[in-house]
C-alpha cells in the first residue's frame, strides 16, 4: 500500500504539475492583479473615513500601484526559480512580504519626490495606510490565486492517479484470461510461443505495478509492442501489426499506458469484431520539434457508425486527461474515423522533455 505522504511527494514532483507561482504569473493573473488594485485604490481613495487628499492624490496613488504590481510580478518572476519547488503555504507568505516591502518603499519614495503634501508626517502616515490597505487587497488576491491554482491542480493530478490505479489494477482482465489461454493452447505444440506470450505478459505486469506515473516514450512504445505481441499470437492471421517509429528524442515522457490503451482499443473495437481482422498500424514521428504517435485499426461499415465507439470513451477521456495533467494542456489525443479507419493520434509538445 502506497504511503499517502509518499503519493503527494510525487505529486508535486509530476511534470505536468502547474506550480502555484506560475499561476500567478499568467497574463490573465497579472491583468486581473492590475485592474484590482486600481479599483482599490479608488474605493480606499473615495471612502468617506479617508482623510480628503482629492483627486491629485487618487491619480498619484494609481500610479504608485500600476508601480507596485509591476515591480512585484517583476520581483516574484525573479524568484520563481526558487518559488516552484516551495510549498503553497511558503509561497504565499513571500507573495504578502514583497507586496508590502515594495508597496512602502514605493509610497513613501513617490512621497519624497513630489515634496510631500500638507499635514507632514500625519498625511505621510494617512497615505501610506491607504497604500498598504491597496497592498493587503491585492497580496489576499494574488495569495487566492495561489491557493486554488494549488488545489486545482492536486484535484486533477488525484483523478489522473485515480485513472492510473484503475489501469493498474486491471491491464484488462479478459486480455489476461486471453493470453493465458493462448500460452496454454501452445503448450503441447508450441512452447518456445507459449514461452513467448508469458515473457511479455510478465513484462506488462512488472510495468502496471510500478509506482512510476511516468516513464520515457520509448519504454511506452515497448509495452505496446508487448501487448501486441501476445495479441497477434492469440488471434493469429487476422491480425496483423505494423510499426513505424522514427528515432525522436528518448528523454520524452509520457504517462504509463497512454499509447497501450490505444493499442487495446484497436485490437477491441477494430480488429476482433471485424471477421476479416485487419491491420493495426503504429507510428511515431518528430515534427517541428513535437513527437507525434499515431495507431490506425480498420473498421467495418457496422462499426463506423456513430454511437460505435462509445465504448472506448471512457479510456480514452482518462487517457486525455491523464496527458494533459503530466504533460499540460498543449498535449492532446485526437480520434477519428477516416476512410474506414479509425484514427488515434497523440501530439506531445516539446515542454514534454523533462530528462
């Protein structure tokens, strides 16, 4: 049984993983920071308990905070290198720290260098308050932003581990019961086969119980080579298995099982209900810098109907969303019939190098 504290250790190890600090470092974020602190700066500026400093102090106070969000993101984008791999609670207290060092250094710097206004240090004092309630506003804001990228991340990372576990737990048990049978109808005749099938049947157990949630595309590729293996074995003629796989780079990861799902697919909905069987093709090219795999099975005039391949989509909807929580959202699996074929292709963007 897997120790809950290990699970989240790697869980935050995942490359897929958005640090809470590159959320708040989005474009959206930062605009959304920006427009936030000028309304509060006119809120704070036109309360009926603020001391009256009319609307050149409003103006001054809005460019102090156009001032103060910049130079913040600025000074939070410099620290992120060391900011990703601190905990959401860490993070947030840097986030309040260096809105508020940079808030006072600020106010009372533009302060200064207009020359000061009526009232000396009490009006110093009023405006700063006013500048550090702004700042309190907008590091609460940032910190939010922080906390539910944080945990919304940890939801999908826990349903993509959810999905893992299921393929895990099951590899499909009727494609076991299968390949047993196969290795034991060779026994009497053709050992060295049956010998065949139980190697690479052990070899995608060894893989399912692993507690990697990744492993290098090229490992992938093998388990679904293994896979495929003991089906053309089982089902004999009516199969047949073509590879095509270009030499990309080996650092890229992947999530375990994304391409032997595929493979399990095409064998289920393309090849055993089809009485002619066919030929399921896999491919893997590099293209402008992404790694592209691609598995094709036929199908029938019955099967490409639509409602078909219902079926299947509940392992390719986990299989989608188990990409996109290691990989990110650049990362897809499209399907699609085409000239009697079914069509399954993976893009993995470059980002997903991680060796």
């Amino acid at each position: 049984m897997t120790d809950e504290r290990q699970d989240h250790g790697r869980r935050a190890a995942l490359p897929g993983a958005t640090p809470p600090i590159d959320a708040l470092l989005s474009p959206e974020s930062m605009l959304g920071l920006l427009m936030l602190g000028l309304v509060l700066a006119v809120v704070v500026w036109a309360s009926p308990m603020a001391a009256s400093s009319g609307l050149e102090g409003l103006g001054m106070a809005a460019l102090l905070v156009t001032w103060v969000v910049a130079l913040s993101l600025g000074t939070l984008h410099l620290l992120r290198g060391w900011l990703r791999d601190w905990p959401v609670g860490r993070v947030v207290v840097v986030i309040g720290v260096v809105v508020l060092a940079i808030t006072v250094a600020s106010g009372f710097t533009g302060w200064v260098l207009v020359g000061g206004a009526p009232g000396g240090h009490r009006a110093l004092a009023d405006f700063l308050l006013r500048l550090v309630l702004i700042a309190l506003g907008m590091a609460c804001a940032g910190s939010l932003v922080a906390i539910n990228a944080a945990r919304w991340q940890a939801s999908r990372l826990a349903v993509a581990q959810a999905e893992l576990r299921h393929l895990q737990a099951r590899v499909h048990p009727h494609f076991l019961f299968n390949a047993l049978n196969a290795a034991t109808a060779f026994l009497p005749d053709r050992p060295r086969e049956a010998e065949a099938v139980l190697l690479d049947l052990a070899d995608l157990f060894r893989a399912a119980l692993r507690q990697e949630q990744t492993h290098r595309l090229s490992e992938e590729l093998t388990l679904a080579r293994r896979y495929l293996d003991i089906e053309e074995r089982r089902i004999g003629p009516r199969l047949q298995v073509s590879w095509a796989v270009d030499d990309c780079d080996d650092s890229i990861e992947v999530p375990t099982f994304c391409v032997q799902v595929l493979a399990e697919n095409a064998i289920q909905h393309g090849i055993e209900p089809n009485r002619e069987g066919g030929v399921v093709a896999v491919s893997a090219w590099c293209d402008g810098g992404w790694t592209m795999v691609e598995v094709r099975n036929p199908v029938s005039g019955r099967e490409a109907r639509p409602g078909r391949w219902a079926g299947q989509r509940i392992g390719i909807a986990g299989t989608r969303a188990r990409l996109e929580a290691h990989l990110g959202p650049q990362a897809r699996l499209e399907t699609r019939l085409e000239g009697g074929e079914h069509i399954a292709l993976l893009r993995l963007p470059p980002q997903a190098t991680t060796r």
